[in-house]
C-alpha cells in the first residue's frame, strides 16, 4: 500500500506539521535534557504516529542526529519490530492488568540501545484507571527512555498526565500541501492522475495526508476514473443541495445543510463550493451540454432553478469582502444565511418539481 510505502522516514518527510517537528527534532538533538514524556494530539491522520517513529530514529540512527541518515541498519529497520521502539495499541493494553505487566517491560532498555521510545496509540481508548496507573511508572522513567502518547481526543487523557508531558498539537494539512504530495507520489510511481482526480482526492481527504495518500490508491486501482470519484466523500453534492435548498427557501433542510458542512474543515468546503460553481457556470454557458463528472443529475437540477440568478450568486459568492468568511463556523453560518434570505425563492418564481427535492423528503 503507498500509504505504507510512503510513511516518512526522517523529520523532512513529514508534511504540514512545522512546530512538533521543530521541537522533537531539537529534543533529538538534546535527548539528555529533553521531557521524557510527550502527549501528540490532533485529528486522524496528521502524522502522530509517524512522527513518534520518525523520533524514535532520530535518537538512534547510527550516522547523524537529529536527522535521520536513512540509509545507516536503525534507519532502515522495521519500526514495528525494532529494539528501540514500541508501538502499543491501547484499546489492547489500556486496562490495569496490561498496564502492571508492562511495568517491567516499559523500563527495560535492550543491549546496544542508545534511547528507547514507547509510543501509546489512541490513548483515549485506556480506561481512567489504566491510566492512573501508568502515571507512577511515568514519573520514574530511565533516563534513556521515552512516553510518546498519541491520541485523537486530548480531552480523555487525565490531568495528572497532562501535567506531567509536554503536549504537542498536529493540525490538518493545507490543501497544497496535499496536492504537491500526491502529485509526488504518483510520479514516482507512474500514476497519472487528472486534474479532476487529484482534486477529488485533495478535498475528500479533508486536510487528513493519510487519507490522500490512500485515495490515490485506490486511484490506481479503480477499473474507471469515474467509478473512482463517485467511491469518494466530498462536500461537493451536500454544497449543491444546501444552494438548491436556499433557492427553494426551505429553511428546515438549508439549516441541516449548513450544519452538515460547519461540521467540516472550512477549507475544504471552500474549495468544494469553488468546484460547485465552475461547473454550474460552465454548465449554464454550455446551455445544458456540458456534464460535469459527478453528480450530473443534480447539477442539471440545480442550474435549472437558479438559472436567472446563478452569475449574481456566483460574484455574492466569489467578492473580495467574502474572503476572511472561512475563517470560523460562526462567520460561516452567518455568511449562508445572509445568503439564503437574499436569494429564497420568492413566490412568483415557478417551481421546478425537482426530482432531488422529492428524493430528500422521502429521506
């Protein structure tokens, strides 16, 4: 899987994440002085785990410090199996009776070791007293050894942990970034991907590299590239609906819309709505006879209704004075509702009995 073949290595391969790697990278360079445990937390996805790996060479690699030569025995071993790294599964030994067990084993340091790391994965998944338990053990760490914890839900970790770690935080990925690192990785595997594609993959990944990485290949694997956008989440068609709900003026189902879309990464809904209307706009210049690759019903529903006010809509949408919209839910949701009573249906405008309105009512 690319996803595994593509895993970083060294502190240079992880994209997006400028800070933690920053400071993990000069605790490399220090180890003797750095905090023995650390807490990274953020979305699914970003890196956590990667980085606890990429860490776990850095302390050992046999060449360099803090970057990881790549090429030296440490380097090119299998994390999973390697001396110097563990890698835990909480939902497995987030109990008590694991965590005494492991009590010896988490001090333990193999012959020919520099530093060891110990990473737990989804920690939010130990039990309260699983945890408590682990904290005596925290504090007495061999000076050799380091606590990565991992989790998606920083929330779910005990104070008495927190207090006791240095936490770091990993934030989703800019659209770029992912885009220039799937357009990477599919050269250096021969994947030609259209811009159709790669745009698909970068907004349905959500700013989440991981899944990029893995809907590329799927990509490669799908029998058409039409079978493969339409396997892919995206708020593409929930944009669509949403614009087609305010022009009917049907609050009720605008609301959950919206309230579907808040729940997202506003950037990526950004890019999904700049999709929405270029192919509204294209198919409306086209007078019909142009298909846009997904959603192709939808969109022929969807022009129809706003046909008269689709280019207004479009400049409302697009004006400079809209840019900073995106920066919170709160200007968000206030922006599309500015919208909605603009643009609602008035009552001298004839229905057209869409096939989607009928379709989301039976819902």
């Amino acid at each position: 899987m690319l996803v595994n073949d593509y895993r970083p290595m060294g502190f240079r391969d992880i994209v997006g994440q400028p800070m933690p790697v920053s400071i993990l990278r000069d605790a490399s360079r220090n180890p003797d002085e750095a905090p023995r445990c650390w807490i990274l937390h953020g979305p699914h996805g970003t890196g956590k785990t990667s980085l606890a790996r990429v860490f776990a060479r850095s302390l050992n690699c046999l060449v360099q410090r803090p970057d990881p030569c790549g090429s030296c025995e440490v380097c090119r071993s299998d994390s999973s199996f390697s001396p110097f790294y563990t890698e835990l599964d909480s939902s497995v030994v987030g109990n008590v009776s694991s965590i005494k067990e492991l009590k010896e084993e988490l001090t333990y340091i193999p012959a020919n070791t520099n530093y060891r790391v110990i990473t737990f994965d989804e920690f939010h998944l130990a039990a309260r007293a699983a945890q408590s338990t682990l904290l005596k053990t925290l504090e007495d760490l061999p000076s050799r050894i380091f606590v990565l914890i991992c989790t998606t839900e920083l929330d779910k970790i005990i104070s008495t942990i927190r207090s006791r770690s240095i936490e770091l935080q990993l934030f989703i990925t800019a659209a770029q970034e992912i885009s220039d690192t799937v357009l990477r990785i599919a050269e250096q595997e021969s994947i030609e991907v259209s811009p159709a594609a790669l745009e698909k993959i970068v907004s349905a990944s959500g700013g989440h590299m991981r899944d990029a990485v893995m809907s590329l290949d799927l990509y490669r694997t799908s029998e058409s590239e039409q079978a493969f956008l339409e396997t892919l989440y995206s708020y593409e068609q929930i944009l669509i609906y949403t614009l087609f709900f305010m022009r009917e003026g049907d609050r009720e189902k605008f609301r959950h819309g919206l309230l579907s879309l808040s729940s997202g990464v506003l950037e990526f809904v950004r890019r999904d709505l700049c999709v929405v209307m270029r192919n509204a706009l294209e198919m409306l210049a086209s007078d019909g006879e142009f298909t846009p690759v997904t959603y192709a019903a939808d969109y022929k529903e969807f022009v129809g209704l706003w046909r008269n006010d689709l280019i207004r809509l479009f400049k409302t949408i697009m004006s400079p004075w809209t840019a900073d919209v995106f920066d919170s839910d709160d200007k968000f949701q206030a922006f599309m509702w500015s919208l909605f009573c603009a643009f609602r249906k008035r009552d001298n405008v004839a229905s057209t009995g869409s096939s989607m309105l009928s379709m989301s009512r039976k819902k």
